[in-house]
C-alpha cells in the first residue's frame, strides 16, 4: 500500500465523511495507475495529498484568501477586516512574492501557517499585544490571507496566488468599479472554481468612487457576468474599504458561509483547480480535468 493509500485510510479512523472519501478516491488512484492517461491519475493523486494533508491540521482554522488584481484595493480590504495596517497599499506596496497572513486564534495554527508556506516575518495575531481592543468573534478561527496581486507583470506573484488558491478553504475576490469585467480573473479562476461557489465571496470595492445612481446597476452587471462564469449564487457586497462601508457585512458573510472542516475540505479538494481548464456551459468537464473525483 502506498503513503499515500495509507493517509487517507487514517483519516477514516477520525469518523470523517471526508476521509472515508478521500480513501475511496485514493483506492481508486492506485487502482488507476498505468490503466487510465497519467495527467488524470495524477489529478487526482493531488486531491488526495492535499486533502489529507490539510485534514491532519487545525479544523477550527478557516483559511480565507483575498485575492483581486492590481489596484482592486485588495490589501485595503485586508487591512479593513483585521483593523490593522498589516500590509502596504497603493504605490508603498511591495514587490513581494510572499502573502501576508493574519490569525485569529493561535491554538493550531503554526503547523497550519507553515503546511501554507507563510513565513514568520508574515504572519500576525490578532489576538496578539498589538490588538487591545475587544471585538465581535466573528471571524474567530479565521487565518486571513492577503495574496499577491493575480495580475502581476512578476511571474512569481500570480504563481504564489495559484499556489495558494488550491489551498485555501474560502475566497473572497476583491474586483475593482474600473476593471471587474477583465477576463484575466473570470477566466482563469471565476469560471474555473465554479464548483467552489459554496466558498466564496465577491466584493466590488471602491464603492464610494460610484455615483450613488449608479451603483445598483453596477453591482447588477457584475452578478450577470458572475452567472455568465457559472455561479450565479456568488453573493456580491459593494463595500468601500477606505471608508469602511460594507466591512461588517463582509465580516458576517465569511463567518456565514464557514462550515465544519470536514465538508469544507471535501469540496475544495474534490473541485477543479484554478487556472485550469474552464468547463463548458453545460457545466461537464473536458478530459484531463478533475472530473475523475467524486462531488457526491
């Protein structure tokens, strides 16, 4: 039996749904190997890795990234739901391959923080000395990622968003009032993640930037071009981070849409990963996709 059979059979014994699937699915790889087109079986071995790996950590941790392109006031946002300037935005941005994480509640998270590959330098507590105020819990358990810009002209900061976006639990997708149609994030992780639409979150910042009479329509088109991706579910919240407008809604929608660790891994790690091939709209996979896990 492989190491790979034999970390999923373990998880069986934590009286997961998800590891019990994750055993099925790793019996089925091993089954596959030399029978079925490598690309597959190998697919599908990475749902098992990743998947096992992430269940041997914290399961009251929810990792939630923020992704959004240049000057979507990404970084904003994350600094807006910590309350603490932890990263530099606009022009004081820096030039960095490396996202920054904030933990709320340290209990398990270290093992979780370095299976992530954030180094120490980056990573901050909320409930650490720098923070005396006392707050709602809403986003209690939450480790709260700010990832590089996806549209990068640096080859290695979209590569560390794609790295981290196939192991995050949740998403929150920061799109900008003068760019949210770019199909740089719609088809290369919107469309893509489709099966992911449980977890996620889109916000369209800079809302204060909009006429007042203007805004409902924007936030229309954008909940057309979402349906247009396939996840037309997606809830949109218009927020200003600069201001702190929608914040709290933000806030509410994450603590919301956390589930229990072992349905939560389930269907990140049985969904097609980002920047892969973007299914067709009768919603089927093409060949070579993730279409070989399970979703039941």
């Amino acid at each position: 039996m492989t190491s790979l059979l034999e970390g999923a059979k373990k998880l069986v014994t934590r009286g997961t749904d998800t590891g019990a699937r994750l055993e099925g699915l790793g019996a089925a790889t091993e089954a596959a190997r030399g029978r079925l087109d490598d690309e597959l079986v190998g697919r599908a071995a990475t749902v098992v890795e990743r998947g096992t790996s992430r269940l041997r950590l914290s399961a009251h941790h929810t990792v939630v990234g923020i992704a959004g392109a240049t000057g979507s006031g990404k970084s904003s946002t994350f600094n807006a739901l910590t309350g603490l300037e932890l990263s530099a935005v606009g022009v004081r941005r820096p030039t960095t391959s490396w996202a920054t994480a904030c933990v709320w509640g340290t209990e398990g998270a270290g093992e979780l923080l370095e299976w992530l590959g954030i180094p120490p330098r980056h990573q901050t507590t909320r409930d650490s000395m720098l923070d005396t105020r006392r707050e709602s819990n809403a986003l209690e358990g939450v480790v709260l990622l700010d990832l590089p810009d996806h549209d990068s002209t640096e080859v290695a900061h979209h590569l560390e968003v794609d790295r981290l976006v196939a192991l995050a639990d949740m998403f929150v997708w920061v799109l900008d009032p003068q760019k949210y149609a770019d199909a740089a994030i719609h088809d290369r992780y919107l469309a893509p993640m489709r099966t992911h639409a449980d977890v996620m979150v889109v916000v369209l910042n800079h809302i204060d930037t909009v006429p007042e009479d203007r805004r409902d329509a924007m936030v229309d088109d954008v909940r057309r071009l979402l349906a247009a991706d396939g996840i037309p579910d997606v809830p949109v919240i218009p927020i200003s981070a600069r201001h702190g407008i929608g914040i709290d809604q933000l806030k509410g929608e994450i603590e919301k849409r956390r589930v229990p660790a072992s349905r939560r891994s389930w269907r990140r790690w049985s969904a097609p990963p980002a920047g892969g091939p973007v299914a067709p709209r009768d919603g089927r996979w093409s060949r070579g996709s993730a279409a070989c896990v399970p979703t039941r």
